[in-house]
C-alpha cells in the first residue's frame, strides 16, 4: 500500500512501514531550543536528568535565539545567558542574537533537507515542510528528553492532499494563496492532520513562497503542511548542503484520510482582519471601506525572506511612506539582511521613510518591533492576529505587496501591478 510524504518520512527514519494512527519513538536529525522556552529546556534537562549527565549528541543540537533578539529585558537576558552556558559546558553550537530565526537557519545552512526530522520550541517549526523535512514545535519538558534520548514520541498523523485550482492575479503572492486556504478551512479544519499541497500554483511557488505556504499551516492547526521541493529548490539545497539533495514525494498509491479540490479561481490580493487568520476578506473590499492605518510591518517566519522585501518595494518605488504611517521591516536572517544591504534594498526603504530592524522574529514576539498600541490599526505579514498577540491594537495579516501598498496610501490598499 502506498505511505503519504510523512508516512515514506517516519518509515525511512526508523527502518520499518508505518501508517498513519501508529505511535513511535522517532529519532531527531536536529533539536533546538530558543531564546524563549530555552531556559526551561535547561532546567527541565537538570531536574530529570542531573547536573552531569550529558546530551544524546552535541552536534545535533542548537540553540536559537530569535525572539528577542537583542534581549530588551533582563529576564530574556538572563535566559539566553543560562543556554549560552549550558551550551559551552556540553558543547553545543549557539545562533545567538545576531543570527535570525531558528527555522530559517536550518534551511539556510543546509540541516533541514528533503526527509529530515527537526524538533524545536517553536509553534510554527512545521515551515520545514516547506523543504520536505519534518519540523515539529513541542514544548520545554519535550525538546528536554530530546536533549538527552535523541527522539520523542510522535503520532503518525492522517494526511489530506490538497489539490489547488487556479492561479495567483499579478498582484498576489503565496500569503494571498495561503490566506484563501486557511480562509476555507478555518482555525481548525486541519487539526492533528498533515496537509499536502499540490497544483500549478504550488508548483509555481518559489523556497521564499513554499515557507509562506507551510508556516501558515499552524493556524488550520495542521500538524505540518508539505509543499514537495521541485528542481530549483533542490539545486538551492544542495548548494547549502555541499552534495546532491533528493526530494521526497507520495506514493502514486498512497492512502488519505481526504482528498480536497479547491477552486480558487483568480486568487487576488487577500487580508485577514482582526482578531483570526481565518477572517480573510479580499483587500479591495477592505480598501473600499477606506480603513486608515498607524502602522506596518514586515518581517517573521512568514514573510521574512529577500523575495517579500524585493516584492514590497516594488509597491513604494519612486514613492515614500505616507505621513503619519510607518513601516517596521525585520530580516528573518542575517544572510538575508545581508542581501538587502548588498543588492540596495535597504538604502531604498530608508529613503522611503522605512526603519529597518536587525534579524530576528520582530513583532511576532512581546517587546519587539511590531508591536502596537491600544488603537492602533497595523497592517502586518506576520501569521497571527490573535487579540493581544502583537500588542493592544488591531492587526490586519495581508502580504509584503498589500503592506507597502498599504503605508503608501496610509490606508489598507490593493497593490499595484509591479514587476
């Protein structure tokens, strides 16, 4: 019987043919912890284990710190200074404040590939599917006994496949496509489920798109959303990764638990308003209700990449930013920043009137640039809108283009058809 990518997955990981309900001990390729949630890691690793008792393989561990990054409060210092020490004493590598965000570097270095499994404390870890790997966010008592045994239990999950009919309008991008998804099947119409994404308009997507697409499977409360590597992503991989990288695919046979058409047609520019990801309207409808704006923000594991930021200025060239609005820009990465310095960018968005942020998650994290205050309208690319969850204020979830658009005009707008 043909195995869906997770199930070909976990079965190559442990040597033997699972299926989907079975529970096993799955071995991690990677375990990281991060700034937020690492310092318990730490101590739960102490208090189960001891003092002296040594990590399942050094090499295999990181430390990430992205949340909050440079630490702004002294409990976040502190933390990061208590991983810092615990990874000298044992070892392990740190990405410490000047890296990016954990996930992204993974990918970037070349530790996340096609049939990999990853484990962090990061909700959103599942953008690893974005490659074919298996990223999995679990808690600090988790990632602990992964420190020390090297794997956790894990629940095959029922895979959907996903076929997606349509195509993006000039001026959309994979945060529209992925919007229109999560608008169809609300905050938790994937739950406990892996989710396959498949169609032209999948295929057409870039690595940059790809994460969009898997980061956002969080809020459909998938387990991990896979968008299977083509060509180009893999010859991108292999470079990172300094030999041939083989992607990873479902069988021709294999057993869903759904099989889901959508038709979306034309899918063009799309926002979520506040307080859900899943409240997605068309922006034009928004635009048409003229909503001003106080801020906007681009950045996170969702739209953090060299591709979003190339695709947001197209909206303010030979433009500025409008009076009274700003715009928050965080790299996901400091290769990315790197790209951004060296190709202009970011010499350009200054003299639009933009502020831009050194690496790191931003406004997604409490303290952050990207946070808002009571009565404060942002527009923001970011995966969550949650009350509360980037501030006091309303935030409106929409791509990197409906953002620039947007502090262009000082109002939600629809983006220009740019190239």
């Amino acid at each position: 019987m043909g195995q869906t990518i997770v199930e070909k997955l976990v079965s190559a990981k442990l040597g033997r043919s699972v299926s989907a309900g079975e529970v096993v001990w799955l071995p991690q390729d990677v375990v990281t912890a991060r700034d937020f949630g690492g310092a318990n890691v730490v101590r739960n690793f102490a208090d189960a284990y001891g003092e002296d008792a040594e990590v399942f393989d050094a090499d295999r561990i990181r430390f990430t710190f992205d949340c909050n990054a440079p630490a702004n409060t002294a409990g976040y210092a502190t933390n990061q200074q208590v991983c810092r020490e615990f990874a000298r004493k044992h070892g392990i590598k740190v990405h410490d404040v000047d890296a990016g965000i954990g996930s992204h570097l993974l990918i970037e270095q070349g530790l996340a590939l096609p049939g990999a499994t990853a484990i962090g404390t990061d909700s959103h870890y599942n953008i690893l599917g974005s490659v074919g790997a298996l990223g999995l966010g679990m808690g600090d008592v988790d990632i602990a006994y992964a420190f020390r045994k090297g794997q956790v239990w894990f629940e095959v999950p029922p895979t959907v496949r996903l076929n997606i009919e349509g195509k993006l309008a000039p001026n959309a991008y994979a945060k529209d496509l992925i919007l229109a998804v999560v608008h169809h099947f609300g905050s938790g119409g994937l739950l406990g489920r892996a989710v396959e994404f498949y169609g032209d308009v999948v295929d057409g997507l870039d690595l940059a798109g790809r994460i969009t697409l898997a980061s956002m499977a969080t809020e459909m409360s998938a387990v991990i959303g896979f968008a299977p590597p083509d060509e180009a992503v893999l010859a991108w991989l292999s470079k990172r990764a300094g030999a041939p990288v083989e992607g990873i695919a479902a069988d021709a046979d294999a057993q869903y638990a759904e099989e889901v058409t959508l038709e979306l047609g034309e899918i063009v520019p799309m926002i979520a308003e506040p307080y859900s990801p899943a409240k997605v309207r068309p922006v034009s409808e928004v635009a048409a209700e003229n909503l001003a704006i106080d801020t906007g923000f681009i950045g996170s594991c969702t739209n953090g990449r060299f591709e979003d930021y190339s695709a947001a200025f197209a909206q303010l060239e030979g433009a500025s930013i409008a009076d009274g609005v700003t715009l928050k820009l965080v790299p996901a990465t400091r290769e990315v920043y790197g790209q951004m310095l060296t190709q202009g960018l970011i010499e350009r968005f200054f003299n639009a009137g933009a502020l831009v942020h050194n690496q790191g998650c931003g406004g997604c994290a409490a303290g952050q640039v990207g946070m808002t205050g009571e009565g404060e309208v942002q527009v923001s690319t970011s995966n969550r809108n949650f009350r509360g969850k980037q501030g006091a204020g309303r935030t409106y979830l929409a791509s990197p283009a409906t953002v620039a658009a947007s502090v262009r005009a000082g109002r939600i707008a629809v983006p220009e058809v740019r190239q």
